[in-house]
C-alpha cells in the first residue's frame, strides 16, 4: 500500500492549541476550538497531517528540548495523532533553513512523509507559517488572530476565518491538484 499523496501541516500555537509563550509545561496545553476535528479531517480525507513549529524558547533557554517535545507530545494526544513533528529551536538571529519562513521544516516533513512539497498546505495564523509553505513550493493557507499583523493578512494568498474553514480549503487545494492544474488555480484564487 502506498501512503498518502498529499499532507496538511498545521503551526502549532494559536493554530492547534492556545498559545502560552514559552510554554514547557504539557499540563498547560489547550486545543482551539475545533482543533482535534481538523485534524480528523484532513487524516479522512486521506491526506497526512504534522506540524512544524518554531520554537527559540528553546535557543534562549526559556525552555529545554525536552519541555518543548513533552509538550508537542501532549498537543499530539489531545488533537493527534498527527503522522510528522518538525520543530525549529533556534531564535531569529541564527539564519537557520528550518526557522519559518524558511522552508527547512516544511521540506524535511514532506520528505519524511514522502510527499512532493507542491502538494503540501500549511495552516498558520502569521505571515512566516505560509511563508515557509511559499518557499517550499506548497500552499499557506492563514487563520489570524488577534496576534497577527494586518500585513500579514494582506500578503497571504489564502485567508481563513478559522480552522475548519482552513482545513476545507486545504482539502478542496488539494483534491483540484489531483483533478489537475487549472482546477487549483480556481481554489487559490
């Protein structure tokens, strides 16, 4: 049997779960509303699921490696189980390929995951996470919150009210790719 064709990669905080700065703390994870529906969706529709997050709490030593994996350990039992984990530790002055924007994370999950970076969507609530889909070659697909920058909104490509709403846009993105390119063309735009 071959494995899915496509895969849907999700930020992880102010996406899947509440942001709380920093947090080394599993006991402090809470999904957004709808979170372990989306991510059901998606592993419905037959598509892959991960995450790729950055996390400099790590770099600065606000939190060990080992806080920041317990606790994308705890976001994967409350939402998951999600099929790939990439995480960035290191902070912005670093110049690494992983950190988003850069598309380190998204390629190496695409890779893991056997999937061809054109048919990989990321959801994100700022400007780096569909930067980082851009720069792979794949779709960003954003959600804003509170905490997002109006340029942000601007320049991404594809603006979601929420999750679901992100989710069923990465599914209709990728179900036109399969249908061929004219059709993703018309989901994009």
């Amino acid at each position: 049997m071959t494995g899915p064709r496509s895969a849907v990669l999700f930020d992880r905080d102010d996406t899947l779960v509440v942001d709380v700065p920093y947090n080394g703390d599993p006991a402090l994870v809470v999904p957004v509303a709808g979170a372990q529906e989306a991510v059901a969706a998606v592993r419905a529709a037959g598509h892959a699921t991960g995450v790729v997050t950055n996390q400099s709490g790590v770099s600065d030593g606000r939190i060990t490696l080992e806080q920041a994996l317990a606790v994308n350990a705890r976001v994967d039992e409350l939402v998951g189980p999600l099929d790939v984990w990439e995480l960035c530790p290191h902070g912005r002055e670093a110049g690494c390929a992983c950190r988003k924007p850069a598309p380190g994370m998204v390629l190496r999950a695409a890779e893991r995951l056997g999937v061809d970076p054109t048919r990989v969507v990321v959801i994100g609530d700022i400007g780096a996470d569909v930067g980082a889909a851009r720069a792979a070659g794949g779709l960003g697909v954003l959600v804003p919150t509170q905490k997002t920058r109006l340029e942000e909104v601007e320049a991404a490509e594809v603006v979601a009210a929420d999750l679901a709403e992100a989710v069923d846009l990465a599914l209709a993105h990728l179900a036109a790719l399969d249908a061929g390119p004219a059709s993703a063309d018309e989901v994009v735009a």
